[in-house]
C-alpha cells in the first residue's frame, strides 16, 4: 500500500502592511459578565495591573545620578606618593545605648477622647442593664458624665438599685421616658465621687495581736451618710416623676419587674 501523500499547502493569507499582526488568543483577564458586572473588582485588578504594566516597554528607566560618598587625595610629602581615600561625610564617634523617648504631641490621651452616646439615651429614659450585679433590672437614666459613662439610678426603694454609673454598651435603650422638670443633678455627683479608695486591703484593715498576717482580709464597704443623703435626694426626684403620669401604677410596676426572655422570644425582634 502506497502511503499517503502529503497535502498540498494552500495559499498562505497576505502579511499586513504594517508587519506580521500576532493573533489574539483567549478573553482578557477583565471582561464584562452581563447588566455591567465584571469580573474583577478594580481592588482586585490592581495588583494584576500593575504586574504587567512594564511588561514589553521600550522605555527604559532612566538612571539616578549618584551622590558621590568618598574623594581621592594625593599625600603629600617628597617621599610619600599614592593617593587616599576620604570620606566626603565623617563616622559618628559617639553612638547612644538607648534611644530617645519622642513625643508624640498628636497623642490623645482617654480623657481627652470625643463622648459619643446613642440617641435614645438621654435623661429620663428607662434603660435595661445587661450586666452587673444589677442585671435585668430597669433603671432611669438621669445623666451623661465627661467621662462618657452613664449614671442611673433604680430608685433604690423600687429595685434596689443604687447610684450607679454604666457604660453604654452594656444598656438597652427604652422608648419609656419620664418627665423630670426642672431637675439639676448636684455638682459634685461626677466621676470622682464614685471613684473607689484603691489602699490595699492589708493596709486599710488594722490586725489584732495573734492574727495570721498572711490572711488577707477585705473591709466591707458601707455606704456613707453624704451617699444616703443624694440617693434620697435624686430619689425623690425620680419618684415624683413617676407619680405625675397617668400610667404611674404600670410604670412603678416596670420598674420593679426584671427583664428576661422566655421561649420563642428573640431580643433582635423585640421593640423596646
């Protein structure tokens, strides 16, 4: 069997006039996928951009001129000859074992700090505490410190809740508001009245002769005359407050009763 002839080659197509034309193969890398999505983000395609943005460029990068860092001296003398070497910029003699504390003058510290609290927290409205010793139970906020922490009270003679100062994330904010008038909050109930005395406990609590020294004990804490006067006086307010609504018996009545959730409630589908 004769085997097979080759096949006779066709008539190449005719080269363009500018030169040899390479022929497109594939899709770019970045194309449109219907109603104007792309592919890539342009977040993504930077990095791919800049890959090959030099690639096959005739410009090539033009050199920096270099600074100079030594110069060449003759030595004089009849009998010496040559040259040396000198540098243009000397060596430090003296390198420190520490380094420098700077400044950093655009340092804010916490103090200094913008307070920004939700919209809802405002004076005279009931809250929810979240965490604590007091969790659960509602409050009336009666003022935003300086120091951006929230002070509320229960009243004490409603839910045992103190003079107490908060922070916001650990409150849910109600749509149940009081009315309290005209009522100022004294001065001196700032951040530094409720600031605790940090002594050591071995220091603050005197030991009897015979006592093991290694026993540490903790001094209970009583609340002092000046604390029970402005509970009181804050109380009333607040007390007053509640007996000038209509629903005075449904609010007391809130007040008193601990928040909680019971099966199937959700608390991101509840409107407070």
């Amino acid at each position: 069997m004769a085997p097979p002839q080759p096949k006779a080659a066709g008539n190449a197509p005719a080269a363009p006039v500018g030169g040899v034309q390479k022929a497109k193969l594939g899709k770019p890398r970045n194309y449109d996928l219907g109603n104007g999505v792309v592919r890539f983000s342009k977040s993504k395609m930077f990095h791919k951009k800049a890959k090959y943005k030099f690639i096959g460029k005739k410009h090539p990068k033009a050199p920096k001129a270099t600074k100079p860092t030594v110069v060449v001296k003759p030595i004089g003398g009849e009998k010496n000859g040559g040259t040396r070497t000198v540098l243009l910029k000397r060596r430090r003699s003296f390198y420190p074992t520490q380094d420098k504390i700077r400044t950093r003058p655009h340092h804010k510290t916490f103090s200094k700090h913008v307070r920004r609290t939700r919209p809802n927290l405002t004076p005279g409205a009931v809250c929810i505490l979240l965490a604590g010793r007091h969790a659960g139970k509602r409050v009336v906020l009666l003022a935003v410190l300086p120091s951006g922490l929230l002070l509320v009270t229960g009243p004490f003679a409603y839910n045992s809740c103190p003079l107490r100062r908060v922070p916001q994330r650990y409150v849910i904010g109600t749509s149940t508001r009081l009315d309290l008038g005209a009522f100022q909050l004294p001065a001196h109930l700032d951040d530094a009245y409720f600031k605790k005395n940090k002594k050591s406990a071995k220091r603050s609590v005197k030991r009897k002769e015979g006592e093991d020294i290694f026993v540490t004990k903790k001094e209970k804490y009583v609340p002092s005359e000046q604390r029970k006067a402005d509970q009181k006086l804050v109380d009333e307010a607040v007390v007053k407050a509640i007996g000038a609504r209509a629903d005075k018996k449904l609010v007391r009545g809130y007040l008193r009763a601990a928040f909680g959730l019971r099966s199937s409630q959700f608390p991101h589908r509840l409107r407070f």
